[in-house]
C-alpha cells in the first residue's frame, strides 16, 4: 500500500517545479508565496489535524526539538532556499540536484547517526541519481554552463541538505504521531512564522499586486501540493525508510517528462528512456524487502 501514497504524492510533485517558475516567481517573490502557500495548507488540514491532537501527550523534549528542526530548517530554511534556486537555474536542473537529497541522507545517517549502510545501497542509489540526471538532462541538444548561476546552484544543494534532515526527523516522529498531524503542524507552525514576517507586507500591498488568477494557482497548489500531497507522502514514508522515501521522489522527473509528452507533445529521447529503464530497476531493487522498513 505504500508504494501507492508515494504514486500519487510524485505524481501531483512531477509538476511543481515548472508550474512555479512560469507562472508564480514571475510575479512574486519566494518568501511572499510560500508564506500563502503554506498559510492555505495549514487551513486545509487543521480541520483534520486538529483530531489527532490528543497525541502531542507522548512528546518529550526530543519530539519537540526534532519538531523544531522539520518547521525552522526542513520546511521553511528548505523551501526558501529551493524557491530562490529557482530564480535563478532552470526548473529541469534544480529539480534534479533537490533530489540529491538521498545523498545527504547517507552521509547524516551514517556519520551523525551512527547507521550502517552497505555499498550495494549506496550503488543504487547513484545508480538511480545518475539514471534521473540521464531523464532531466536527455532532452537538451547542448548543455552550457555559461548561463548556470553558481549561487542558484549552492542554494539548491543546501535545500537538498535540508530536506534530508526533514526526511530523516520526520521519520522519526511518525513513530509517535499520525502523517495527518504532522503535516498539519510542519505547514500550519511555519506558516505562522512567515506570516510574522511577511504578514505586514503582505496584506498592505503584495496580496493587491498578484493577478488573480496566480493568486488562485497558489491557493490551489498550497492545498494540494503544500497540504493534502504532504500527508499522503507521509503516508509512505511511515513504512518505509528515510532513503526509500527520498529516492522514490526521482520519479517526479519521471512523471513531468510524461506530463511535457502529455501536454507539449515532447517525445522522449533515448537517453531518456533509458534513463527511466535504470530508475525504475534501481528503485526496484532498492525497495525490497530489508531496504524498504526501518
């Protein structure tokens, strides 16, 4: 059943990235947006959230700083830092180095954590990295690096590190607490803390400056892709482990190539089907059992 929450939480994330940059940060800015986005997330799932609330009684003082660590750095330093990225680099290429996210997990697993993995984990996992680049990457007659921005490219790394750690702390709390409530707190709690600092700005001028019918895009993608998706990719990771729940996620360049063939009649390259060959095998292998459960 897990692997079903993860289909359709990549399916609905296949497309975030492009749909943001050419239709949202042309006409706001990072903070402002993510403030609105998540401030709708959180009001969609408090409703639900709210049930599950009886269970903060099992939290000690880990829980609670681990909490802090998913809202300060997981949500709101990652999203942030992922959205100035795309400011700056195209949307295939930040896409791309976020999901080397998989990466940071070992590396915090095993020299934070004390956590042993073994070399056939971690050659398929760049396996499936390199696999994914091959499917981001087919598509592009020439590749430059003249037009890349280093910053746009140390901030996405540094989003990618983030969103490690988010996986890895928010795998610990589902030991304790539902996906419903802690998708609601993580998006609910940050958004509190946008709104003490966009909140003022926000509601003066930028709110009355979006057109609506990206203001209406960003309500949507702030219920769905920020809310009701968070808690389905939740849903699996809570029975799988933290690397399974990063690697699965390369299948969103899977899902945006398939929604570009869709949609712009963009025909897949060799390359690419190859590259999603590799991906799917790696991945297969990777969630088997012995990988999959912590």
């Amino acid at each position: 059943m897990w692997i079903l929450f993860y289909a359709i939480a990549v399916l609905v994330w296949g497309t975030d990235a492009a749909i943001t940059k050419r239709y949202l940060l042309s006409s706001i800015a990072p903070a402002p947006m993510l403030t609105i986005r998540l401030a709708v997330a959180g009001l969609t799932l408090i409703p639900f959230g709210m049930l599950e609330l009886r269970s903060l009684k099992v939290f000690r003082k880990k829980e609670w700083a681990q909490l802090a660590v998913l809202i300060l750095i997981g949500t709101l330093v990652m999203n942030l830092l992922y959205y100035e990225s795309l400011t700056r680099n195209p949307a295939y290429l930040t896409l791309i180095l976020f999901r080397l996210d998989s990466v940071f997990i070992i590396l915090v697993s095993v020299l934070l954590l004390g956590h042993k993995t073994d070399w056939r984990t971690i050659l398929l996992t760049l396996a499936a990295l390199v696999c994914a680049g091959a499917i981001s990457l087919g598509n592009q007659r020439s590749l430059t690096f003249k037009g890349l921005n280093g910053l746009g490219i140390g901030l996405v790394l540094l989003a990618a590190l983030a969103s490690g750690l988010s996986t890895i702390v928010a795998k610990d709390l589902l030991k304790v607490i539902s996906p419903i409530l802690l998708v609601t707190l993580r998006t609910s709690l940050t958004s509190l803390c946008l709104l003490a600092w966009q909140g003022p700005a926000l509601f003066r001028k930028i709110l009355f400056s979006i057109p609506v019918n990206d203001l209406r895009l960003m309500i949507f993608m702030g219920a769905v892709f920020s809310g009701v998706t968070f808690w389905v990719y939740y849903k699996g990771l809570k029975y799988t482990t933290p690397l399974v729940g990063s690697l699965v996620q390369l299948l969103r360049v899977v899902s945006g190539l398939g929604a570009s063939y869709l949609l712009l009649a963009e025909v897949p390259t060799t390359i690419q089907w190859l590259g999603m060959v590799g991906l799917m095998g790696a991945l297969f292998f990777l969630t088997q059992p012995g990988h999959t459960h912590s």
